[in-house]
C-alpha cells in the first residue's frame, strides 16, 4: 500500500456524522446534476460489455448507470439508503439493470477480486479514514482490472467552497481533506505500487447556475453537509454564510452575462490494479 494506516480513534463517530449530513437536504438533486462527470469517467475507464463493475459511494447511482448503459453488470454501493432507493427508480426509469447495496467504503461487503472495475464519482474521497477506503478498492478490484476515480481538487472552485464551510464548522481534526484525492501525490501514497496510473487527467466540471446567490441558495437547501450545517446556524450567522458562499463560484464565473458558469477542477484518474 506504500503507507501504514492511520488510527481509526473517533473515526466512527466522524463516520455517523457525515451519514447524517448526506440524509438531510436532498442530495439526489444535486448529485444527477453531475451525471456528465460520470459518464466521462466509465468512457475513460473503458468499462465494456460483460465487465463487473462496482460503483463505490454511489450517491443516486451515476456511475453504475452509465456503466450499466455499456452493459456492463453494474453495482452501486452507498451507506445511504434513501438514495439507493432514488438510484433504484433511476434505473427502472432507464430499463437498466443494476444492482445496489447498501454498504460502508471502508468495509465493502464483496468478496476479494470480485470487480473487473472499480469506479468512484466524489465519493469515496469523503470516507474519513482514506487509507482504509482505498485498500478496500484495491481488495475488491481483481489483479488487472481498473481503477477509475473523480474527485474535485483542493485548488478548485469546490476546494475553495470546503474552506468556506470550514470557517463555519471545522472539520474534525483526525480527518485528512478528502480534496487530497485530487491529487497525483496523496493518490500515490494512498495507493502505493498497487496501481500503476496511465491516467491523470485534470479535468471541469460546468457549474450552471441562474446567479451566485442562486447556487449559494441550492447548495444550502439541498446539498446534505450544507444543508445540516447551516441548519446550526443563528439567523444573522446564517446570512452570512450565505453571502460568502455566494462568494466563492465569482472567481471562476466565465458566463459574461450575468448568470453563473463556472468552472470545477476535478482530477480523473484511471489506473491498473497491480
């Protein structure tokens, strides 16, 4: 693995944490928002027809699915059970067949080398204790099978709106940022000589929004860890987180027309399992 992992004290309650944030809101109205991300990723990974391939931290499903358009025999994993149900629909919607299961990164539920491929869309980059999700991936992905990960970059538009969020409710000490993911370095050290990456590709993701305040107020009602956190917050407080995370996608805003679109820097990354 190229590093000895860290002690896990206090990372299950960490862990019951995050779970609570994703069930509030409603985080499926965001996360199909970001479906071209993982299409992008099964076309990079080069999943085809047959492969076993399993999409850990599913959210609503958008990697099985696009897996699952390639005939693949898709699985979605996710420690969320309201959205696995949304994934469900989903799929039934699309006449897709997959499979989801309701499951921890950290402790996949799946035999050893059970997936041809093993894909994750900013997902598995929250799981608390980094070292142990990743050897959970290495474990479940078969010797040359592949590895495909996208995951937002600490310089981006989304490292920049989790250092906002961080003014406000500090993450927990223990807890590494999960933006390290999108990062060649940390990627290797999580990985080790395990994965031989043929694939490090900095890529964005379009933020399409009516205004700034528009996607402050989205990202506040519907997206899980915002939602809960600023639910903490006094009236005034509150106001003023607003009016920061409004803030935050200005920088990157490229529409010249009053509305906002702006661009999110997320690393690809697709590797060889060793």
């Amino acid at each position: 693995m190229g590093t000895t992992p860290h002690p896990t004290a206090g990372l299950a309650e960490v862990k019951e944490r995050q779970r609570l944030a994703w069930e509030s809101g409603d985080y499926a109205r965001v996360g199909v928002t970001l479906q071209p991300m993982a299409e992008r990723l099964v076309e990079a990974a080069g999943v085809r027809a047959g492969q076993r391939v399993l999409d850990v931290a599913c959210g609503q499903g958008n990697a099985a699915l696009a897996a699952a358009r390639r005939f693949a025999e898709a699985t979605g994993l996710d420690y969320v059970p309201a959205l696995l149900e949304q994934g469900r629909v989903r799929a039934a919607a699309e006449r897709l067949e997959v499979a989801f299961a309701e499951g921890d990164a950290e402790a996949l539920p799946f035999p050893d080398a059970a997936f041809d491929v093993s894909l994750s869309t900013v997902g598995v980059m929250f799981a608390p204790d980094q070292e142990r999700a990743a050897a959970e991936l290495l474990r479940v992905t078969r010797p040359g099978g592949t590895v495909a990960l996208a995951s937002w970059t600490p310089d981006g538009l989304v490292g920049e709106m989790f250092r906002t969020i961080g003014k406000y409710a500090p993450p927990p000490p223990q807890v590494r940022s999960p933006m390290l993911w999108g990062t060649p370095e940390r990627l290797r050290e999580l990985f080790g000589g395990e994965v031989e990456w043929t694939a490090l590709t900095t890529r964005t993701f379009e933020f399409a929004f009516h205004s700034p305040e528009h996607f402050a107020e989205w990202f506040i009602a519907y997206y899980g860890p915002i939602h809960r956190m600023a639910g903490t917050l006094d009236q005034d407080t509150r106001r003023g987180f607003a009016a920061e995370l409004a803030g935050v996608p200005v920088a990157f805003n490229r529409s010249g027309d009053g509305t906002l679109l702006a661009a999110g820097d997320y690393l690809e990354a697709v590797g060889t399992r060793r």
